[in-house]
C-alpha cells in the first residue's frame, strides 16, 4: 500500500518538474489517486482473504 502511494506522489512530482509546473497540484492529483489506487486493491485482496476464510470453515 505504502509502495503504491509513494510511487504516485514521486511519478507526480517527476511530471510536474518535467512540465515546468508551478504548483504541485498535478502532484497531489496524482498521489491521491495513487492513494484511492492502493485503497481500492487493499480491501479488494481483503475480501478475498474473508472469502476464503468463510470456505474454509465450512
């Protein structure tokens, strides 16, 4: 999860800086989206975590 985010942020940061940007808020659009990203994928494997717990009992 922590892989995903810093990826995000230090992609967006390398985008900016190619660009010429001033702001950050290619950045910070990025890392956020990174951070949905790494959200979406950490309950996503949760759930097949739950799912294969609840066969197991049966």
């Amino acid at each position: 999860m922590l892989f995903i985010i810093a990826i995000s942020f230090w992609g967006g940061n390398k985008i900016s800086e190619y660009y010429g940007l001033k702001t950050k808020l290619l950045t910070v659009a990025i890392g956020f989206g990174g951070l949905c990203l790494s959200m979406y994928v950490t309950l996503k494997r949760l759930n097949e975590i739950n799912r294969e717990e609840e066969s197991n009992k049966k």
